[in-house]
C-alpha cells in the first residue's frame, strides 16, 4: 500500500475535525453537573473519530487502516447514541443539534464508503 502524503488531506479527517468543533460547542450548552459524565463521554468519542483516521493512515496496510476506519465508525455510532442521550434529556435546543448531526451523518457516510473501498481489491488510496 502507499502511503497517504498526509491523513489532513483526507476529506473524511476534515470532516471529522469539524465535527468535533461542533460537539465541544454543542456540549458546552450541557448542565455543568454532566462535565464528568456525558459531556466528557460525548466529546472522547468525537475526539476519537478523527484520531482513528489519522492513526489508521500511518499503518502500513489496507488491513490495518480498514481496521481503524471501522474503529472510527464506531465511535461515530456511540457519538450518536450520546446526541440521542442528550436530545432526549433536553440538554440545549434541537438547534443546537443540527450542525453536529450534519457533520457526523457526513462523516460517517464517507467512513462507511472508506471501510467498504479498503476491502476491495484495488488500491482506493490512489484516489484519496
């Protein structure tokens, strides 16, 4: 496999970083007594999804970056499970939601192709 010049020119990497912009600004509006609980929780899995991406690209294989893509997805799922926590606790307006669902829907799309392209039997990373 060839090396990805640089994980910051992955789309799905920038992507994931304004999403995690979005959270910590979506979760800045969460009751100050969830700073432990799902504040914290919500912003580690946000941090997570663009932190497997970069790790992944820097593996030396198909296999290895498939493996963190996926690790990625699924931070991006349990982000979902916290936004649906958080949504239904009434933690901000359902405003405040929109930018971040947008970005994570987005985000997790592109993950969702990644993993399925680094499967595949040609090299996706040429067109990356």
């Amino acid at each position: 496999m060839d090396k990805i010049k640089s994980y910051r020119n992955l789309i799905v990497w920038q992507k994931a970083i304004k999403l995690v912009i979005a959270i910590y600004k979506l979760t800045e509006t969460f009751p100050k007594s969830e700073v432990y609980g799902l504040t914290s929780q919500t912003r580690r899995a946000a941090v997570s999804i663009p932190s497997n991406i970069a790790e992944g690209s820097r593996r030396g294989s198909k296999k290895d970056f498939r493996h963190f893509v996926l690790n990625a997805y699924g931070s991006g799922a349990e982000l979902e499970t916290q936004i649906e926590i958080a949504k239904n606790l009434n933690f901000g307006s359902p405003t405040d939601y929109s930018e971040a669902e947008s970005l994570l829907d987005e985000t997790m799309r592109i993950l969702n192709r990644l993993a399925q392209s680094l499967q595949a039997t040609h090299d996706p990373l040429q067109t990356l």
